[in-house]
C-alpha cells in the first residue's frame, strides 16, 4: 500500500452522527442563550475541542467548568445517539481489510475520552486502532497539527508515511499541517465545500477508491 498509518477521525468519519451532536448544542444553547444556528456549526464547531468551544462561548473560565459543560453537553448528545448509534457505512469491512494489509491504524479525533470510550465500547472497535488521540491529549485543537502530529508520532511513523480520513475543513488543515496525505469524507461537509481544501473526497467507505491508498 502507498500508506504505512492510516488515521481516522471520529465524529463524522468512523461515524456519521453530526446531526444528534448538532441537536445536543442546540439544546444546549437555548439553556445558556447564546447564538447557535447550523451554518455557525458548520463553520466553528467542527474539529474543535471542547475546552476551545467552552471558552469561544463563555470566554476566560476555568478547568472546572470546562469540564462540568462538557459532561452536561455530552451527556445529551449520548442520550440522543444512543440508541441510533452505527459505524459509518462500509468501515468496519475497511478496518478488517486494512488489518489484513498489515499497516497501522490510528483514530485522531478531537472529541473528549468520555466519548471515545462511548463510541469504541458500544460499537466493539477499539481492537482496530494500534493508537488512540483524544481530544483530552492534545493542548491545542484542530486545525492546529498536534492531534495527527502526535498519531504518527505514536504510530512509530512520519507524517509523509500517514493518511487522515477528516470531515472537517479545520481537520483536513491539521492534517495537511502535520505532514499527512488528507482524504475528504462529506459527511458534515459537502463534496463542494471539501473541494478547495482536498482533492481525494468519498461519501462512505465502500468507495473503490480507499482501496487503492
């Protein structure tokens, strides 16, 4: 294969489950009354984290609250997901496929572990990744490099030998930023909105094309 480390993303890449986060931050937006609508989603929460998503709307506060927001907000988001909750099309038989190929996997995401954990546990993936980047692990968020730089790093691997699956443009920017080849996937983004930014775009991994990476 072209690539030795293939580094995916989490939300929107291993799973396609935008719109129940978008529905969490609209119900918590209207609690806190401060302006939130899809286009503002789209353009400044995507790849961020959460401690950069708290102070963006709350300004200058402290560790403590940081984390007492984002378990009130990520608890509504896994209740509204739950039940809902499936890889993304066409991953799993991937993820098997690259194992077989005997190359290294990541997962390289901004989300907070009490996610991560909630996604690999209830979806029986975690074998897959050889590494795991969360958003707890990392002091500056997408599109800042540090999440991918710090994959290939634990991966054993140099960015140039790397490929970032990332549905965000902020993730797309960290992954070019870090050395990374970058690899669109429009699910919180259309293939039009990618365009400028990726030139290898799919919807859903049943794509011939992530074969041939």
């Amino acid at each position: 294969m072209k690539h030795k480390g293939f580094i995916f993303d989490m939300d929107g890449v291993v799973v396609d489950n935008h719109k129940f986060h978008f529905q969490a931050w609209m119900e918590f937006s209207k609690k806190y009354k401060f302006p939130l609508d899809a286009q503002i989603y789209r353009d400044t929460y995507n790849g961020k984290t959460n401690a950069d998503l708290f102070q963006m709307i709350f300004g200058n506060i402290s560790e403590g609250e940081i984390q007492n927001y984002g378990a009130e907000k990520e608890n509504l988001y896994q209740t509204l997901y739950k039940k809902e909750m499936k890889p993304h099309h066409g991953i799993l038989d991937y993820f098997q496929y690259l194992k077989s190929q005997n190359v290294k996997i990541a997962l390289g995401t901004s989300a907070p572990t009490m996610n991560v954990n909630f996604t690999l546990d209830h979806l029986v993936i975690r074998e897959y990744f050889d590494v795991i980047v969360d958003g707890s692990m990392v002091t500056k968020g997408k599109p800042h490099p540090e999440v991918y730089e710090l994959c290939a790093k634990q991966l054993h691997l140099s960015p140039k030998d790397c490929i970032v699956f990332e549905d965000s443009i902020a993730g797309l920017q960290s992954g070019k930023a870090a050395g990374c080849s970058i690899l669109g996937v429009a699910t919180s983004h259309t293939k039009d909105e990618l365009k400028p930014h990726v030139n290898q775009i799919i919807f859903d991994f049943t794509d011939p094309m992530v074969f041939a990476l």
